[in-house]
C-alpha cells in the first residue's frame, strides 16, 4: 500500500510528533490510557424533563456587592443617618455602628417599576428582564466558605460546582469548545480553581480558566496557535497516522488506547480552529462591539455571549481576582468605579442576547457571595481604614438576579427588613436558589446525583426547595 508524500518543516521524531500535533493538548489521551470509556462525556444529553434554559451565564461579583445600594432599597435608613438603629444590636463579622443611608438613588425602572439605584443605569433600562431575589441567604460571613457554598453548595468539602453539575447532566452543544469556561481577569480568585471544580465528577467536566485581563487571544489561552507546524501539515500528519494505524488491517485487535490518543489528537486539532474563531472578538461587527464597549468587562460579557452562541453550556464572568466589591472604606466611590466598569457590558449582554433569540433559553445570574451590613463599619486592627464610609459582609439578607431563561423578568422575589440586614419575606438560601437553577435547567434537584464513597451526592445535599415565584 503506497502512502501520500507528506512534507515536513523538518525531521520529526516520534516524541516532537506527539507533542506537536495536540499542541500541547495531547494530555486529553490520559483518559484512554488510564482505561475509561471513549465514549464524549461532553455529548450532548437531554435532561429529565423540558427545560426552560439551556444554557447559564454567571455574573459574577466578587467580594460581596451591596444590595442597600443597588437593587433593594431601604429609605428607613436615612430617619437614623448617624444614629444607632432601633431593636437589638446586629450580630455583624465586625464592629458595626450607626445607620449609613444610601448614597445612591433609588427610582422605579421600566413598565414594571421595578427599583434599581443610579448604581446601574445601564442595567436599570432592563428592569423589564429581571427577576431581583431580595431575600438571600447564606451561610457565613468570610468570603473563602461563602464563595464555596455559592459556587460548590458546599462551604467546607470538596465539592462539584454548579457548572460541573450541568455539564455532568447536560453534556456540551459543542464538541470543540469547553463545555464550562470561567473568565475571570487578573489571575485567580479567593480560593482559586475550586471555584469551578469538577472534584469528583469527571474531569471533563472542571471548568475552563481564561485569564481575560489582556486583550489577545493568544494571551487567554497559551499554545492556542501552532507556530512550529501549519495547521495543513498538522492535518497531513493525523491522516499518516490513521492510515499507519490502518496497515495492520484486520490481523491485529484493535488497540483503544492508540484509538484514544488519536482521538484526543484529533479534538486538540479541531479546538485550535473552533476556540480560535470563539475568541476573535474583531470578527464582530463594530456597533456589537461598540455596545459592549472597549473594556475588560465588554470584551468578558461579549466572549461569553460568544462562547454560548457556540455551544458552550456555562460561562461564569468575574469582576477581578481578590474581591473588589469588597468595600469595608469608601463605599461609593468604590462601587461607583465597579458599576461604571460593568453596567454598559451587563446591559449590552441582556439586549445582545434578546436580539438574538437566545435570552429565551439561557439563563444570566447576577450577584455575590452576600450582601453588605446597612451599618458602617467601626475601625479594627487590619480591617479598614476607620474611614467610616464603608459596609461589613453580610449573610443574613442580599439580592440577587436573574434574567431570560423561564425567570419572572419585572418582579421582586422576597424582601429583606426595614433596613435590609434580614431576610424576612420568602427567605431563599443559596440551595433554594441552587435547587431552582437546576429546575429551570431540567432537573429535579434531589435526582442530580453522582454516587461515589458508598453515597449518592447532589449539588444541593440535602437541602434545597424549588422558589416558585421566581419562575414564569
């Protein structure tokens, strides 16, 4: 059997081969050498019963954005600016002191007279679209265990995120692309990776880590161009290889492993061509590009709508690394500064989505780990600034909201008290809220398991109750 005259850049060994041809994706083959099915665990899988999303976006604000200053308004607080609130004193992480009104107005926004602060103007213009969960809970005031029970449903153990739930249960609408990507610009967050682990599920299913701070693509994604060997001569040498592998015909059995090590090849090649078009925000048109506008939070919210587009099944967005809407001092200039960052991409992603058919069925949360105390916080030693223009974290009432999807846009969900310390009105702690995401996404939380250590586990444990009102 004569075989094609394939024409290299130069002599490659069997090693350089290996190691050129995946671009340095080759490690997706460990899962068929270490035995595991070949089967995609990435293939696409219907859920349990009809689903109203397909698809999630996770906006994420990092460090605690405060909802007395955004979508929960409080005017009760300015009868006691500076003076200590009425009943008994509030069981805060920090010293607290007195009452520290809004700085920010409050107006009723859209048909539905929904109430958003002139913290977000952008996003107020699509009041109409969301669904405000005044009435979270959580369970503890330190970002670490809030951020894990957010993301994880756990706040202790290693556990599943979302995204790695809805992959494991829904597979990815694209073979080429991540089926969970995090974009999250200027390194890691508190607690980093675990954030979008897969911890037990496969590992097909951990979410992918963009760096987004640069603006190149090539900056996101390290060895997403091959500069050592063309993308034709990558091709010649996968097809060399499958007729290599063919000349032994039906006289030897069939070997899976070499089977998965061309496969994974395979995928790496065809994710270099798919992930290059993905990312390549100048092939959008410049109003798209203009409605997003030219920053980091624009270039994020737009890759993610991207990345859906494409079959992607969650993107989670994060303000920044660290936690900057982690205000303890000088609250308004600095949620002022965060909004202004993000409030022309959030709102340009919502009108982008709807225009194109596909707010319908992919759901956009937006919100952080907790709220923020109505009371400013009093100076302690390594906490702030004593600038007493600051709030502390608080668990214990927050907002939270989501749009598209089968949610209730135009309606409020809840209600924290006078002040906005509690929930007080239809609390709904983050596994209710957890429970409620999956419904929409087509399952019932208490049947998503995945039995490993002699158990079966599930991203809401053993708690979690589906919020009705929050549907449409």
């Amino acid at each position: 059997m004569s075989l094609p005259h394939v024409c290299f850049n130069a002599p490659l060994g069997r090693r350089h081969f290996l190691a050129s041809v995946g671009t340095g994706m080759g490690l997706l083959a460990l899962r068929a050498m270490a035995g595991e099915s070949q089967a995609n665990p990435l293939a696409p899988r219907g859920p349990a019963f009809r689903p109203r999303a397909k698809r999630l976006i996770h906006l994420f604000m990092n460090g605690g954005p405060s909802h007395i200053d955004s979508f929960d308004p409080k005017p009760e607080l300015a009868r006691y600016a500076g003076k200590p609130l009425p009943g008994p004193k509030l069981l805060t992480e920090r010293p607290t002191g007195s009452a520290f009104p809004s700085p920010f107005r409050f107006q009723p926004r859209g048909q539905s007279g929904l109430p958003v602060s002139d913290l977000f103007p952008r996003v107020a213009q699509c009041a109409d679209l969301l669904c405000v969960v005044r009435s979270m809970q959580s369970d503890t005031p330190n970002h670490e265990p809030a951020l894990m029970l957010m993301n994880c449903g756990d706040q202790r153990q290693i556990r599943p995120s979302l995204g790695s739930w809805l992959v494991h249960g829904l597979g990815s609408e694209c073979a080429n692309l991540p089926g969970f990507v995090s974009l999250c610009p200027g390194g890691l967050p508190v607690q980093e990776g675990q954030n979008w682990q897969n911890a037990f599920l496969p590992a097909a299913c951990q979410g992918t880590h963009l760096d987004t701070l640069a603006d190149s693509p090539t900056q996101w994604i390290e060895n997403l161009k091959n500069e050592a060997v063309s993308p034709a001569t990558q091709k010649a040498q996968l097809s060399l290889a499958r007729k290599l592998q063919s000349l032994g015909g039906s006289s030897l059995p069939p070997d899976p492993r070499l089977e998965g090590r061309l496969a994974s090849m395979e995928l790496a090649f065809r994710m270099q061509w798919e992930a290059t078009d993905a990312l390549d925000l100048a092939r959008e048109d410049q109003s798209t590009r203009d409605l997003y506008g030219d920053t980091i939070q624009g270039r994020q919210m737009l890759l993610a709508r991207r990345l859906v587009e494409r079959g992607t099944r969650v993107v989670q967005v994060w303000t920044g690394a660290g936690q900057p809407w982690d205000s303890h001092d000088d609250l308004e200039a600095n949620h002022r500064r965060l909004a202004n960052d993000c409030d022309q991409a959030i709102a340009a992603l919502l009108l982008d989505l709807k225009r194109r058919g596909l707010l319908e069925d992919t759901l956009v949360l937006w919100g952080g780990e907790f709220g923020r105390t109505p009371t400013v916080e009093l100076p302690t030693p390594g906490s702030n600034l004593g600038r007493l223009n600051g709030r502390d974290h608080n668990p214990y009432g927050f907002s939270v909201w989501l749009a598209g999807g089968g949610v209730r846009g135009g309606t409020g969900v809840g209600a924290t008290d006078a002040f906005g310390f509690k929930a007080v009105e239809n609390p709904v702690h983050v596994h209710d809220l957890h429970a409620t995401i999956l419904h929409l996404m087509g399952f019932d939380h208490e049947k998503l398991t995945f039995r490993i250590a002699g158990r079966d586990f599930r991203l809401t444990d053993v708690h979690g109750k589906i919020v009705g009102e929050m549907l449409a």
